[in-house]
C-alpha cells in the first residue's frame, strides 16, 4: 500500500495546474497518512495480544506443572535432582 501512494503521490507530481497539484498531493498525503495510523494501531493491538497470549500460556503451564509435582510420591524429592531447590529453578526458567 505504501509504494502504491508513494507512486500515485510522484504522479501527481507530473499535473501542470498548481490548484489540482495541491488537492491531487493533499489526497494522497492523507491516504499515506490514514495507512500509517491503521498499520500503527494493528501492529500495536498485535504484539499486545501475543504478549497476553504467552503469559496465559506460560500461567497454563506452570499451573500444571506444579500440579504435577504436588502430586509426586513422597520418596520421589528424596533424589538429588527432585530437590525442592531444583524443582523451584525448573518452574522459573524451563516454563
């Protein structure tokens, strides 16, 4: 969409006529002007999204994450590696 304006705003560059050179320019300037505001707005409304869409992932999976080891047999956190200490770096940085 942009090069299409930037190529309808060099056209109308060509027109002799000052009068119809200032309103055919006025149009095309304010057609780029509306794209850049909707590109704006689209692109903000999407990485806003996507960033509560991986937080309600991350929540989801840490949620059952946790779950799941509240659910462990008792003599599985006797190992090394099931230390309480372990497990707590596992749901900070793996998830």
């Amino acid at each position: 969409m942009f090069g299409l304006f930037i190529t309808k705003m060099l056209f109308s560059l060509m027109i002799p006529d000052p009068a119809e050179l200032r309103k055919q320019s006025d149009i095309w300037c304010l057609a780029m002007f509306i794209c850049c505001l909707v590109s704006f707005v689209t692109g903000f409304t999407q990485k806003f999204l996507f960033g509560i869409i991986g937080e309600n992932i991350t929540l989801n999976i840490r949620e059952k994450l946790y779950g799941a080891l509240v659910k462990k047999n008792i003599g599985w956190f006797d190992n090394r590696e099931n230390a309480p200490g372990v497990l707590n770096s596992v749901l900070a940085s793996d998830v």
